[in-house]
C-alpha cells in the first residue's frame, strides 16, 4: 500500500524510490557509444591527417595511386582520375581532371580526398590550399623505394577502407619476389650481367641507387654498371654523365631503357646515338625497352617488371632487341 508523501519527511514514498533506482540502473546499462578509432597519417609533404573513416568520393592526380585503388577493389570510389591516367582499362572513361584547371571544378565535383604526389604540392600550392578552405582532404603520398612502398600501399589502404586488401598485395608482392631471389641465389656473382639502366636519353639520366627502377634490376639478378650515379635531387633519377658511360662500355652486357611518358625513346635512338659503339651491349645487339609502368610505377606491376628482366638476364634463348 503507498503511503502518502508527507513533505519535510526526508523520505520519497516507495513508488518514487522504485523509479529512481530503475532509472539508475538503466542508465549504467547503457554504455556509452565508443568513439571511432582515428588513424593518423603524415603524408610526403609533412601534412598530418586524422582518418577516422575511409574516404568514399576520391580523385586521384596520380597514376599509381589511380593503379593501387584499383588493385585493392575499389574502382567505385574513383570518382575522379588525372589526365595522364592510363591503367587499368575498366576505370578510363572516369571524368579527368588536372591540377592546372580551376578548383572550382573539383570543388563542384564534390569528393572528399584529393590524392596528389609531392610534384603537385610543391608547384600547386595555392591551387590545393583553396580545395583545403573548401573542406576536401587533400593527401600528398609517393614513395621513393620499396619499403616506402609498402607503407604506401597500407595508407593507401587506410584511406579507403581496404587495409586487408592492401597487405594482401605486399604478401603477393613478397611471396613472388622470393621465388625470383631463391633463383638468384642459385646463380654465381660473376655469371650475373652488368647492365645500364637509362631513365632519361636526352639528359644521360639513369635510376638513382635506392630508388625503385634501381632495385627492379638487382633484384632481377642484374648488376647495376651505374650504382654511383648521382641522384639528383630527392627524385628517382640520377645524373650519369656520358663519357662516365662510355668510359664503362665494355663491361655492360645489357643496355636497358625504360619507355613511356618520361623517355619516349627507341632502339634505333639509342643504337644511333653518337659514340655507343663503345658500348659491348649496343655492338651486340643486346640493347632492351621496359614499359616505365613496369620499373618506376609504385605498383603490383613492378614484381612483372622484375619477372620480365630476370627472364631477360638468365634465358639462354637469343631475344632481338626491342620492347620486353
């Protein structure tokens, strides 16, 4: 029976009493909702990013970047690429853009990451300061070896939610890469080529020692004749003068360049050039093109750049000079 409430008691009557308490207890059931784990990034150009869900609208100024989205399975979160974009096939019909137009164009695009390379950064920046006051996230990344490169891919991964699919490539990356290593391994120092690696014709450029085009070779099983290049500044490419290079002619047994975008170079450019009849490696006729997506692009497609040279150095079958 309840009893009356009788004011100055100091006691609520039962009735009360109950629904504090289940109020109470409801209450401490009720957790309270955990916050988001947020990961932070710093990106090439220094810029620190809170992450605290994966970026749904992107557009990528950037071919490896467009190129690794794509290999985690994320095609459907380019909503944008860059006009150089040209790998993989399923995502060339995107809208491109390009860090030389109006902001107003990305902005009207409404993403919500821009992922650019430190190039842009540094020759852009108030173009990308105003997509930063507009509220897009904007993240510099390019790794310049391969143990960057895999940090790479993990932010990458962070970045669009496919962490798993991230270190599932470098394990890829990693378990095709032993096979080639245990191959090499088999193989004596002294039966391994020595090979001149050119980035750049026109400027007597080849790959800086630590950069990826450099590693690409030696782990092939090459021996890099250029492996005190100079780099120049903090690029993958390095300087290799001319004369330095004929001055070694006689020990290269291959003469390889990269070709694309960056050296649109052929065998008969090289072949012809003036003085590279010095070189044992153009005398014979073992003068090679790699598609430059295949040894500088930090991407699954370097281990295939690494399988093509490998096959080059250590098949005793004469190939014709040419593109691998």
């Amino acid at each position: 029976m309840l009893q009356p409430f009788q004011s100055g008691s100091g006691k609520l009557p039962g009735i009360i009493v109950g629904l504090v308490l289940l109020v109470f207890f409801l209450a401490a059931a009720v957790k309270t909702p955990a916050a988001e784990p947020v990961t932070v990034i710093l990106d090439a150009h220094g810029n620190r990013i809170e992450v605290k869900k994966p970026f749904t609208r992107i557009i990528s100024l950037y071919s490896a970047h467009t190129e690794n989205i794509c290999s985690f399975g994320a095609a459907e979160l380019l909503v944008g690429i860059s006009t150089s974009d040209d790998y993989p096939e399923e995502i060339l019909d995107r809208t491109r853009f390009s860090y030389r137009e109006d902001p107003e164009k990305f902005i009207a695009y409404t993403p919500d990451l821009v992922l650019v390379r430190p190039m842009i950064e540094r020759s852009y920046p108030q173009f990308l300061e105003k997509l930063r006051r507009s509220g897009i996230t904007v993240i510099s990344l390019q790794p310049n070896s391969v143990s960057e490169m895999f940090d790479y891919w993990r932010t990458l991964g962070v970045l669009t939610g496919k962490v798993q699919a991230a270190n599932d490539m470098i394990t890829d990356f990693q378990n095709r890469l032993q096979h080639i290593k245990d191959s090499v391994l088999a193989i004596d120092d002294t039966d391994r080529p020595l090979v001149y690696f050119e980035s750049i014709h026109t400027k007597s450029k080849t790959f800086a020692p630590e950069s990826i085009g450099a590693y690409v070779l030696e782990q092939a099983g090459g021996r890099n004749v250029a492996s005190d290049a100079v780099q120049v500044r903090k690029t993958n490419i390095a300087y290799f003068g001319k004369e330095q290079l004929l001055s070694n002619g006689e020990e290269v047994d291959f003469f390889l360049a990269q070709v694309g975008r960056m050296n649109p170079v052929s065998v008969d450019t090289i072949t012809s050039e003036p003085g590279f009849d010095a070189i044992k490696a153009v005398r014979e006729k073992k003068v090679y093109l790699i598609e430059e997506q295949l040894v500088s692009r930090p991407t699954l497609r370097i281990i295939t750049g690494i399988e093509k040279l490998h096959n080059l150095f250590f098949n005793t079958t004469a190939r014709e000079p040419g593109l691998l």
